[in-house]
C-alpha cells in the first residue's frame, strides 16, 4: 500500500524517535551470496562524510521509499529519547508480552512493535536519559521474570537498544530498524499493536503512550547495576590524537588477527566482525568486509566503528593523552 505523510506526522515522527542525526539505511537489494538486506551509512558523494538525517529522509523512509535504522544515544549528551527490547527467538512474543504486562505495573508503558520473527518493545522518556540508567531498569527486571538476555553465556534472548553505557565521541553504538517503514528483507511494513494500520493512527497511539519522567526512572533503578557479565566494554581514555599502529612501531595489520573464516566476495574478503560477535551478532559471519588490495580498510556492514572492531581483536588503538 502507498501512504502519503504530512509535515506534521513527519514532525512528529522525528520529535518521538530521533535523538541525533546519523543514521543507515537499508540495502533495497540483498546481497548475492547471504541473501540479507544490510544496512550502511548514507555518504556525500564528494566528501565522503555521513549524511545528516532530515525531514526528507524522514517522509521518504514513512512512505515506503527507503528504509532507515536510528540510533539511541547521542553521544554529546549520553542520553535517549527511548529504549527499545529488540526479541527475535522461538516464543519471543510471550516474553515481551511478560515484560510488557511487569512494565505497566511499575507504571511504564510499553508500545509493542511486531517484527518478522517477534517484535520490538518501546518506551519513551519524557526527556532524554542516561543511556545507562535505561540499560540497569531492562536488564533488572528481565533477569527478575527470568527472560533470557542475550550476551553472557547465552547465544538467544533479548537484546536491549541501546547496546552502551556511553559513546565516545564520533561513536555511533547500534541502529535498530526506524518503526512504521518496510523492512526490504520482507517486503512489509510491521506496526504497532495498539492503533489501526494507518500511518496517522500509529502516531496518534505513539504521541499518546505515557512518557517516563527522570525522577520515576532514578526511583525504578535506586541501588540496581547492570550485572558484571552483560556490562559490555569499559570506556576507554579520552584522548586528543590517534595512532593507528599497536603501539610497538609496528603498524596494525587486521588479517593478522582475524580467526574466522574468510570469504572472497567481489574486491572483499567478508567475515564475522568481532565487534558485532561480541553482542551475540552477526551469525552469517558477513558483517565485516576487508578490501583484498588494500586489507588496511575495512569496515562493519552494521555499524561498528574501526575503534570498536579493534578493541573486540585485542589491539585497541591507542591514544595520546593531552598535556
């Protein structure tokens, strides 16, 4: 179905689920040999910089043109407008509807998002939080219901967005697929379980679900930490210059410390990203491209940045402190 957008639902759209600019999109095609839509960041032709998300962008992902992920937190203020429960495993469903129905009585409200295998749980904040105190109340209550987070020892179970505590700057963490376009994979667009399946309709329901205040999430969270074992990386130094050797005088060579299988495709070598591996992602092991003439540069199909892909190797790049 073709849906047209208004400036105002486009305005709102943008004022609910965008806390910064960066942003990827959706590959309309899939890729020959995994079969699977990635996402990248969108580039400016002649300087090679990302491109701004815009209102634009916006209508065209609300009517079906492209297909846009966000990201959670902004890293000038380590803070989001939201947390989404992302589940995608065999009986999904009931633990987000378990979660859900725990989230009301703490008087958090929910907005259930279907997905292909499961769905997506939203809550929205009435000011942007910290990311990491969103991060502690998800991860208390699933272990309290027993509902299996992903990362740790298991390989299936929830996995919470944002992914960090905080971000360094010009960090871009992880980008969960925008609500309300098509995903390309399946060629449909999923809504949310409390509204009609018309665009405007969807965002009344969104504009409408009760917002949690700063003061009810610091209450929710008083004397409650992220267990050891899903805290994820410690934040590294902030630093005024990079290095993009090992620190020995030697300069970091990533075939050197790749362990998975590699596979040729097109001018790529393409492998499991480490950074991604970490999170429990990336189980077609073809998010991380290597060029073969040049194996210097590489990239994460996802998202991760080379700072993240080489802290996960074991050969953090290392920093220069200022003065």
């Amino acid at each position: 179905m073709t849906f047209r957008t208004s400036p105002q639902l486009v305005g709102d759209y943008f004022r609910l689920f965008v806390n910064r600019r960066a942003y990827t999109v959706q590959s309309a095609r899939p890729h020959a040999e995994s079969g699977r839509n990635y996402y990248y960041r969108p580039t400016d032709k002649k300087s090679g910089a990302g491109l701004s998300l815009t209102t634009e962008t916006l209508r065209r992902h609300l009517e079906g043109e492209i297909t846009i992920a966000l990201y959670a937190i902004n890293p000038a203020t380590q803070g989001c407008k939201w947390i989404a429960i992302d589940a995608d495993y065999k009986n999904a469903l009931e633990d987000l509807l378990k979660l859900n129905y725990y989230l009301g009585r703490d008087k958090v409200h929910g907005a259930l998002e279907k997905s292909r295998r499961g769905g997506h749980l939203w809550v929205f904040f009435e000011t942007p939080q910290p990311a990491r105190s969103c991060r502690i109340y998800v991860y208390d209550l699933a272990l309290r219901l027993g509902v299996p987070v992903k990362g740790g020892n298991l390989p299936e179970g929830i996995e919470i967005f944002p992914k960090h505590d905080r971000l360094k700057p010009g960090e871009f963490g992880n980008a969960i697929r925008g609500p309300l376009g098509i995903h390309r994979g399946a060629d449909r667009r999923y809504w949310f379980y409390g509204a009609d399946y018309e665009l405007e309709k969807q965002m009344a329901y969104l504009k409408h679900v009760p917002k949690v205040s700063g003061a009810q999430l610091e209450i929710l969270i008083a004397g409650k930490a992220i267990p050891p074992e899903l805290a994820g990386r410690k934040p590294q130094p902030e630093a005024t210059r990079m290095r993009r050797g090992n620190g020995n005088g030697r300069e970091f060579r990533i075939l050197d410390h790749i362990k998975t299988k590699l596979r040729k495709v097109g001018r790529n070598y393409v492998t499991r990203c480490p950074s991604c591996a970490e999170g429990g992602h990336d189980r077609s092991g073809d998010n991380l491209a290597i060029s073969i003439q040049d194996p210097r540069k590489y990239i994460c199909w996802a998202g991760c940045r080379k700072e993240m892909i080489r802290e996960a190797l074991g050969c953090p790049i290392r920093y220069r402190q200022s003065a």
